[in-house]
C-alpha cells in the first residue's frame, strides 16, 4: 500500500519521527543498555518503595521482579504487570513512571516482570516467566499483603497478560480479577486490514511485527499461548482494552473485542483516534492522561 501522511494528533507529532524497519542486534544492545541504566539510577519517590524480587527456579534461571509499593502499606490490590518491548526490549523509564502513578492513585502495588527476551529466549520463556511469577505471587500472597491479583501489559506484555490469563483459565484458577490490555500484540498471522496499511508507522510496524512473530516462535511448532487471538474467550475476568488508530495491531483489538463480546465476557474498549503504538510514551499529551484516568478508573472499580 502506498504510503500516506498520518494526521497524529498535535502533541504526538514527536514519536511521527521514531521510524524504523528492523531491531539490529547493535541497536537492541544499545538501547537495552540505556533502559537498565536509567532505570537502575532513577529514584522511586518517598513515601513509595522499590524492591527487588528474586525468584528461585530449579529448571530455569532465576527470575527478577520489581516490586512498586507505598511503604507500609497492606490491603491493595496488586497488578501483574508485563512490559512491552516486541519480546526483545526492557522495560523503560515511562514504565517505572506508569507503575508509581498505578500505586499511587489506584492505589495498588505493582509487581513489574522482567520477562527473559529475544532473540535468546523465543517462545514459550517469556510465557513460562509469566506463569512462574503468577505462581510466585499467588504463593506469597500474605508477605505481600494484596487483596487482589489483576494483570496488565502493554503491546508484547499485552500479549503475555491475556496469555496469563487464558492459561490461569485453563488450568482451574480463578485468582485473576481483572485484565488491563494497552495495545496488545495478539496473533501471528498477518491477515486484518491494519496489517496491510501500516506498513511504515512510527513506533511500531507491520514490518517489526513479522520480524518479531518470526523470531518468537523460531523453536515451537505449539504457539497455543502465544498466538492468543485464536483461543476462546470464555469466563475470563473483567478487562480495559486500548488501541491506537495507526498501529498495525489495531484491528486485532477490534477483533479480541468481538470475540468477548460474543463470549459474553466484560470489557470495556478505547479504540483511540489519530494515535500510534506506543502513545503513552507522552505523558503531557491529552490522549495520555485520558487513557491514564480511565486506566485508574478501571483498576479502581470494584471486583
């Protein structure tokens, strides 16, 4: 399809010009490098606490989480929270920054994974990190003092939240209150609408998408959790959906949409206008701090 120019809203033109068509191993080392060390000097601000989590596994590395939480502070819900990224980048300083308004204003703590990334680790790590965190927290939930458990990402975490959450379903647990989905990358195939037109999009690109599907189930013939789109969506808990009108991934949540609807499930969708994957990453634009009050609304309201 022949490009065109994208009417982005005003104060979103910045990310216009964050356009690229491949994760060079150099570029990925790079700016992986740039997250850890802003985040490792960047300071939670009293009266909230960062700690650091340490999960031992027998079969697997250990796993590191980062727990948000006001101190001394009990009684809360706790978010599950997995960071976009496509499979293959860290968290970033805008997460951190999300996860302190989250325990803020819900108030919540946030239980933030870092998930092992491509491409050393493709499918089903990030998924089984998922799991062995749920199971973690499930496990240790009178040492971290929660009321409830809800999960939450964005873009590829997006992915590993309803993945969680489908497994969780499948397996017999009910833990799960609610799901907050920001964009959620949601199947390998490359067939809707969006697909084809946003091709060249800033931020994220149906050329990026393919790269990454391609690198994320290099070692698997079974993508049953991750390819989600096609799994039913029965008895699943509440969830808040957004989407960015120019983002390849668009239509795969017009399409998770229908399909809970169908399943009679609850959820509650922002199709957001003259927007690009990624929009949040501008917490001063409109659109953001909309998305922001109904994100707290949402994990405010009652289970």
């Amino acid at each position: 399809m022949p490009r065109h120019k994208l009417n982005i809203t005003h104060d979103l033109q910045i990310l216009s010009n964050i356009k690229f068509t491949k994760h060079s191993a150099l570029a990925r080392h790079l700016m992986n490098g740039l997250y850890k060390t802003t985040l490792a000097l960047s300071k939670v601000k009293p009266p909230f606490v960062k700690t650091t989590i340490v999960i031992k596994r027998d079969q697997h590395d250990d796993l590191i989480c980062d727990h948000y939480y006001e101190d001394g502070s009990f009684f809360k819900p706790i978010i599950l929270y997995f960071h976009g990224g496509g499979f293959q980048m860290e968290g970033t300083i805008i997460h951190k920054q999300m996860y302190e308004t989250y325990a803020s204003l819900v108030p919540a703590s946030v239980f933030a994974v870092k998930y092992r990334l491509l491409p050393e680790y493709a499918y089903p790590h990030a998924f089984y990190d998922a799991i062995d965190t749920f199971k973690y927290v499930l496990d240790n939930q009178q040492t971290l003092g929660y009321t409830h458990l809800y999960v939450a990402g964005d873009s590829a975490g997006g992915n590993l939240a309803l993945a969680l959450s489908l497994w969780a379903r499948d397996n017999g647990y009910q833990d799960i209150k609610k799901i907050m989905l920001i964009y959620p990358v949601l199947t390998k195939h490359h067939t809707l609408a969006s697909h084809f037109m946003y091709q060249d999009t800033p931020m994220w690109n149906q050329v990026l998408n393919d790269a990454m599907w391609t690198m994320y189930l290099k070692d698997t013939e079974d993508d049953t959790y991750a390819s989600v789109l096609e799994l039913d969506m029965h008895d699943l808990p509440k969830i808040h959906l957004e989407t960015a009108q120019f983002d390849p991934l668009r239509d795969e949540g017009i399409l998770l949409e229908k399909k809970v609807r169908a399943a009679k499930g609850n959820i509650c969708v922002y199709h957001t206008m003259n927007t690009v994957h990624g929009y949040d990453a501008i917490q001063s634009a409109s659109i953001t701090k909309e998305m922001m009050q109904k994100r707290i609304q949402f994990l405010k309201e009652s289970v």
